[in-house]
C-alpha cells in the first residue's frame, strides 16, 4: 500500500486481527454514541418514548501508522433505529462516508484521538486523495467497500429483541 506524496504517513506493519476489531469496535462505538449527531435524530428529537439507538456498521479501507498512532481509513454508515411494539422503525440515516479515524492505544484500550470526513460537493475527490492512499481512494471510488445496510438492521433486531424478519417501518 502505497500513500499519496499528500498524506505523509507510511504503511502500517502488519496488524494483529484482534487489534483491527478493537480499533474498528471503537470507531463504531464512538459513532453510535456520538453526541454531535443527536440534533439530526429524528427519532430522538421527535419520539423519544421509543428510546432510539444509533447502530454502526464501520468497514476498514486501509490502516497505517504514524509513529505511536494508527490511521484507520474506514467507511462508515449508521442509521436511528427503534423498537415499535413487534417491528422496528427506521429513523435518520446519520452518516454513509469514508472518514480517516486517528487512534491510539493505551494500557490495551483503542482511543479515538480525531475523525475526519471528506469535504462535500466538488471538493470530495480531491479530499480524498488527501486522506487516504492511491488503493483506499480506488477502493472507494470503483465501489469496493460498501457497508451491507441488512448487517446493521440485523444488529439492531438482535438488540431491540426483534425477530430476525421483523418489519421495518420507514414512517410513523
């Protein structure tokens, strides 16, 4: 993996899988956490007695390292979600974005120090070539990383104790 002459990092060493999943474990807890988003939740704003939850799914496109700190390129996409009676209701579809997550690890536990995202409209290109390497920007761009939208719903069924074939309802 080669990086842009713009980005200035080198590739990573060969990363321990358990240490990828930590890593990948953090980003999507912090996104599904993330209080900055909470003004865009419909579901939360509007019909808080369904008590949403933000459910993550986080793809890695490349990791690298500077120094002490890992550069994860991922691609991301979270949506609020909620329990209604025996179906689930879909509410804001918060983020779908290749964001650059920089993290350290200390005593064992993976730290979200900065997360990036492209600038939108014409500039998204040309963000991205200076976030992520040549292949992260090619995996991007030709549509090989992808974040399967029946994972998450899956994940939240699970969560809000759903059957595996429960409705989902766009509208309430």
């Amino acid at each position: 993996m080669k990086p842009s002459s713009e980005n200035g990092t080198r590739p990573s060493e060969p990363v321990n899988e358990s240490v990828r999943r930590a890593l990948l474990g953090a980003i999507e807890k912090y996104l599904e956490e993330d209080p900055s988003q909470l003004e865009s939740k419909y579901l939360a704003n509007e019909h808080p007695e369904l008590m949403p939850r933000t459910f993550c799914s986080v793809q890695m496109v490349e990791l690298r390292t500077d120094r002490s700190t890992y550069i994860a390129g991922v691609y991301s996409q979270c949506h609020e979600l909620a329990r209604k009676g025996n179906a689930m209701v879909a509410g804001t579809a918060l983020s779908s974005s290749a964001q650059i997550a920089r993290m350290e690890i200390h005593n064992g536990t993976p730290r979200l120090v900065s997360l990036e995202s492209p600038e939108p409209g014409a500039g998204y290109l040309p963000t991205l070539r200076k976030m992520f390497t040549e292949e992260g920007v090619r995996k991007i761009t030709e549509g090989r990383i992808g974040v399967p939208l029946k994972a998450i719903y899956a994940e939240a069924r699970k969560a809000f104790g759903l059957p595996a074939d429960a409705k989902i309802i766009d509208d309430l």
